[in-house]
C-alpha cells in the first residue's frame, strides 16, 4: 500500500525527491483515494486537465470547502488560496452576501427557462457601469461566450476568417483550438484531436507583439478577416502584457481594414477594474466577452457590444444562439451580488494597491538575492516567471524554468500556500485576503525560492 502511494502521490512512477531543508510533505492520503476511485469514472481522474496536477508534484488535491481566502483539502489541510477557483472569487470563498442571496432566489426554484427580473438587474448593473457595451447576451461560460462572439463577428462581416494570436487562449472551441504553424502569419495547426483542419484554416494564428505580423495577415487574406481576438491582457500562458502603442496599432488595423476586434476579457473582465482591460488601455473593441467573476462562483459567460452589432443575434438578427441555462436565476444572483460589491467606492483601488504591496515585497526579496525571478502583475493578478527578461511573447518563456516552479509549487503546498498546478498559470488577490494572511504567504515564497535557487 505505502509503495502503491507513493506512486499516485507522485502522480508518475517516479518519487518526489527529498530536499534538504523542504517542509514535510503534506498528508495526501485521502486526495490519493478519492484521486484512485475518480480514474474510473473521468477522463485522467479530472473534469478539467490542469487540475490533473501534471506539471508539479503528488496528486491533485480534492477540496472539501473554502473560506474566505482559505481552503481545506481532503485530509483537512488548510491552504491560503490565489487560484480562486481561477479567477471568479475576486470576493473570497463563500463570500455571505454572495451566500445570502443565491439562497434567497433557490426558495422559487433554480431554472425556467424562462426570462426573469433577475437577468434585468445584472444587466442593468453591467451596461450601466461598463461604456464598452449596450447590449449583452449571457451565456453559461467563457468558452461558450467566445465562440458566440466569433460566430457574431462573422455574421455581422459575412467574412470567415479569425485572426488569433499565439499564447493565447479563448476556451475550447475549435475554431479556437488552434495553435501557430510555421512561419509569421500562418493557418492555424489543430491543437486537439478532433479539430478538422478545415476549422482550423479559417483561423490565421500570428505572434503577439509583432506590429508586422498583423500587417501582413491583412494584406495577405485582404477583405476575408472578420475578426482579430486577444485576450484583454493575455492571462493564459503566463502574463504577457502588452504594450499602449501595440493594442492601439491592433485596433486601428482593425478599422482600417473593417475587422472586428474582440477582447476576450474573461479573466480580465471585473478583475483590473469594472470596465476590465478596455479601460486598463482605454480602447473600445467591437465585441466584449466575459465570464467568471460575473457568475460570483456559479457558472455564467456574457458577450456584448454596441446596439448595431448585437442586433444581429437570434431573434433580432439572422445570426443563431441559445442556451437551456443562459440567464440562470440562481447564477444571475450570485452575480449581482458580486458585481454590487465591486462597484462600492475605492474597491479596485484598495484590492490593486493591496497586491501592489504583495508582489512589490516578493520582487525586493528576489532581486537583492540576485535570483532570477520576476513577477509580473496587472491590477489584481500576479505570475511568477523564473526569468530576468521581459516576456511578452509565448516563445519568451523558457520551458525549463517550469522545474523550478515545480519545486516551488511544492514547497508553497507544504507551507499551507495555494497555487494553481501550472507554470504557466497567473494567480490572484481577492478582497478576502487580509495583511496577516499576504504576510504570512511572502515568508513561505522567501524560504520556497531559497530552496529552489539553492537547488538550481
């Protein structure tokens, strides 16, 4: 049995090695059954491959309940969290007004299929305070958002080609799926199994931050472009932030040559403030999609933009969507409750300069140790990269620096700290997180980086 655990502990055949001067491992045991019996029924033991723990040490973790900025595992190990469920708990965990109200409406039932006051009033309270949309559609994810906006774009243009950019991600579907081929504008190369190298041709994946790449796409496929998707502030495959004068170029582009632009804001959206990276650069895209921090924990997409373009959804328009769950009642609560956090006064402010603090702290320690370590960070979301360079690019990142965050991933679980089981992963900051838990989290990253250097 011992030799049986440690083998699903390592989550390969292979042992964790011992460092000298680690923390103890943490107990896994009943992650590690749970882990054993969730094989048989799911795909690699998971309903999402991250969580699958691949790319760092032992098992996933099976969380029992959160907290605040807290969770608890199977074996009743307590962790401060930054994945936040990835991203929607800009509140914390269990948050009570959140709480409060999802009970209140579940007493009249949790799905009609039918419009409710409720969609009125998240609507109202987004487009209200958000000038980069009149009309909204909700949706059940992020995913499910994007591939909307896409069939939008190509609609509103009647032309069927998306330019997308690589490192970035906008969910799983496939025309989206894609990933760059050879050269410096290309067709795109199915990432996944399944995706038919005709969907993927309709979609031109360019490097970000290369001004002549986008050129050379229009010129290349001229009057056949219907869109240009980015994510607000790419927050997939690491923190690539990206230039002023870059996303103005990508907007003007896109007037120039009648494309649409698509922010992919679903991470970003309610997240560096309430008008999400569209603010942040101050640069009206055409379509705006969002997700995560709007369904306050449950599950709920949204896309919007002007009257004209979203006039041509179904029933208005010719252009088809719809969805049992859009507007969900029980969803639509948990959002507005959120969103009406969000909107009391100085709220940004204070979670922005809170994580300004935290990763300006961290950043000091690494630099006067000569580490080569940076973090990079945009209102409240963070990313630890083991570089000195800046990174802007998918291809900047070095591929052999994700050891390293292996070991740090670790060395964090075993001194009670959360992250999210990828490198290439960014992390977050929510209103829950006091001083005395922040403080507590920068001396366990202190000693986890003086491990992993003192290895490297």
């Amino acid at each position: 049995m011992l030799e049986q655990l440690k083998k699903i502990f390592s989550g390969t055949e292979e042992e964790m090695p011992t460092n000298t001067g680690s923390k103890p491992d943490i107990s896994r045991e009943k992650s590690a059954e749970l882990y054993e019996k969730s094989k048989t029924y799911f795909p690699g033991g998971v309903n999402s491959p991250v969580r699958a723990f691949k790319s760092v040490y032992g098992i996933p973790l099976f969380i029992q309940k959160g907290d605040g900025c807290y969770i608890w595992d199977a074996d009743g190990n307590q962790f401060i969290d930054f994945c936040a469920s990835w991203g929607p708990l800009i509140l914390g965990h269990n948050n009570a007004k959140i709480r409060e109200k999802v009970i209140e409406v579940m007493q009249n039932g949790m799905s009609f299929g039918a419009p409710t006051a409720l969609e009125n009033e998240l609507a109202e309270l987004i487009i209200k305070n958000n000038s980069y949309v009149e009309k909204i559609r909700f949706t059940s994810s992020g995913t499910e958002a994007v591939m909307s906006a896409i069939r939008l774009a190509r609609g509103y243009t009647g032309k069927d080609k998306i330019i997308k950019f690589e490192g970035c991600y906008h969910g799983h579907s496939d025309s989206l799926l894609v990933k760059a081929g050879s050269g410096l504008v290309t067709f795109g190369e199915t990432s996944s199994a399944g995706v038919p190298k005709s969907f993927a041709d309709e979609t031109i994946v360019i490097p970000l931050n290369d001004k002549n790449a986008i050129s050379e796409a229009f010129a290349q496929f001229k009057d056949q472009i219907a869109a240009v998707i980015i994510e607000g502030i790419p927050a997939n495959n690491g923190l690539l932030l990206q230039d002023q004068d870059y996303i103005e170029f990508l907007r003007a582009a896109c007037t120039e040559n009648n494309a649409l632009l698509i922010f992919d804001e679903v991470i970003t959206g309610f997240r560096v403030g309430f008008e999400g990276a569209a603010a942040h650069y101050g640069i009206k895209p055409d379509i705006v999609t969002y997700g995560k921090i709007i369904g306050g924990g449950l599950p709920v997409g949204m896309y919007g933009a002007s009257a004209e373009i979203m006039g041509h959804i179904s029933p208005d328009g010719g252009v088809y969507q719809a969805g049992t769950l859009s507007g969900n009642p029980v969803a639509m609560a948990a959002g507005i409750a959120t969103l009406t956090e969000l909107l009391r006064s100085g709220f940004y402010k204070d979670l922005n300069q809170k994580t300004k603090e935290f990763v300006d702290s961290i950043q000091r320690f690494a630099t006067a140790k000569n580490y080569k370590f940076k973090v990079f960070t945009v209102g409240s979301i963070f990313w630890f990269a083991f570089t000195d360079k800046d990174i802007k690019t998918a291809e900047d990142i070095d591929p052999t620096s994700m050891d390293k965050f292996k070991v740090l991933h670790r060395e964090l679980l075993n001194r009670g700290i959360y992250l999210g089981p990828s490198g290439y992963e960014v992390g977050f900051v929510s209103a829950a997180h006091t001083k005395i838990e922040l403080e507590k989290t920068k001396r366990a990253i202190f000693d986890a980086l003086d491990l992993v250097f003192r290895k490297g």
